[in-house]
C-alpha cells in the first residue's frame, strides 16, 4: 500500500518553471531541499474510473508571521504550513482529462490525540507567498482558490503541468507545541470512493488519502524552521489509503454510537 517516492529536484524544479510560465530554471531562486514526490498506486479497494493526482511535497515548516488576535488585534503567531504540488497525469491507456482537486489537510498529532484542519487565512497565505514564491512564478494557491479551476492534464511524454499550493495550521502553537510525532491526511487527490457495512447496518464511507507521517525531534523551546522531516523509521513516510471520513446510518432506526476511526 505504499506509494513509490523519490528525490526529484532538478526535474520537479523545471516542472514548475516551464508549466507556470515557460521561463528556464536560471529564472528561479535555489531550490528548496527535501521535496518528495508521490505516485499514484492503485489499491483494491478502487473502482474502475478512479483517478488519483501525482503529489509532491516539502516537510510542514514552522515560522512566525504577523497574525490577528481573538480581540481583533495584530499580533504575531507561530503558523505550521506545507507546501506542495499536483499535476496530473493519467495512467497508461486512459486519454488525460482535467480533473478537480477539493483539497482537505487534516494534521493528526499521534502522541497526543489531537487533530488540526487547514485554515487558509488570506493574510497568512500572503505572506507566506513571499516566503515560497517571492517573484509569483509558481502562482501558490490556497486550498480554497486551488479547487476553483480543474487540474489541466498532462501527457506522459510532456513536462508535467503542475499546480502549487499551500496547507496551513494556526492553531499548533496553542493546542500542541510539544508534539513530535504526527501525520498527515490528504483527501482530493482521488475521488476513491468505498463503503464497509457493519454488522449493525451502518456503513462507513472510505475516501482514498495519502498520510504521510512525520517526526519532530525538537519542541517548542527550540523552533527551527526545518525542524520537522518525514518519518522513514517503520517504512516509507508516504502511504495510499482508504480512510474513513462518516458513517450513514441503518434504514430503519438510528444508528448507535460509534468510537471515532483510528488516525
């Protein structure tokens, strides 16, 4: 169930520039190290038609930004984000057409049990545009503004035409600073669809994700900017899932209730 993942720097780099403007990657600042590419892989679970996006990604990064307090204040904030591409490119056989990419990134904390939902402020996005693409080439997007348009098609003998967003979580800081191992749950990026009924008559409704899991070695009492990585320890930090999302109750009576799915 593991998705196939490698470095892929240089080629993802000039991904970017020519499917953003068709500029040469003398154009573009330094690439960013640490960016992980993830296939699609097909699971047992999925029906013929599913699609799933390629991704690729940059460990979450932690950085302190001018935010908004709860009495409507400036003030700065401790702002987790993770910066990422799709593209996508149909499988062997299949003509590519443009697909759309409804974006949810749920960050789960394993050892503390917390779960935390992207929230893509506009002031915060602003300004993190300025961090990851300061001369606009890459056109970053929200996971709002990310899901106005269909994902263009690419065929496999052409350079991928990517699209780059950014997740990011405001609440870390507030609800778990300490937190040094968690994952990742991206939903969108297929539209796998599966049900399991229970014994009961309910049914769980299984979306295909990619969790991706990572480690944070140090705390809060010693932020770096680059302190999170992807977790390899038990095998590849990125996986392919059926993930449960809700549960449709029984016809006939209402449905008891159930613990929450493990993350």
């Amino acid at each position: 169930m593991f998705g196939h993942v490698r470095l892929d720097r240089r080629a993802f780099l000039g991904a970017a520039l020519v499917s953003a403007v068709g500029v040469p990657s003398a154009a573009l600042a330094q690439p960013n190290v640490g960016e992980r590419k993830i296939e699609p892989l097909d699971l047992p679970l999925d029906k013929p038609g599913v699609w799933t996006l390629h991704f690729r990604y940059k460990s979450p990064r932690i950085v302190t930004l001018d935010g908004i307090g709860k009495d409507g204040k400036p003030e700065k904030k401790t702002v987790w984000y993770m910066w990422y591409q799709v593209y996508n490119l149909a499988p062997e056989g299949r003509a590519p057409e443009p697909v759309t990419f409804l974006p949810e990134f749920e960050l789960v904390t394993k050892d503390l049990l917390t779960t935390h939902l992207d929230e893509p402020q506009p002031h915060i996005v602003e300004q993190l545009r300025k961090i990851e693409d300061p001369t606009g080439v890459l056109n970053l997007q929200t996971t709002i503004s990310i899901s106005k348009r269909p994902i263009p098609p690419s065929k496999p003998d052409a350079i991928p035409r990517v699209v780059s967003g950014v997740a990011i979580w405001t609440d870390m800081a507030e609800k778990a600073p300490k937190t040094n191992k968690f994952s990742v749950y991206i939903s969108g990026l297929s539209n796998g669809l599966a049900t399991e009924e229970l014994r009961t008559g309910e049914k769980l409704i299984k979306r295909k994700t990619l969790q991706i899991n990572f480690i944070r070695p140090t705390d809060d009492n010693r932020p770096q900017v680059v302190d999170i990585r992807p977790d390899d320890a038990n095998g590849p930090a990125e996986q392919w899932i059926y993930r449960t999302t809700s549960v449709a109750k029984a016809i006939g009576g209402p449905a008891p209730k159930l613990p929450p799915p493990p993350p």
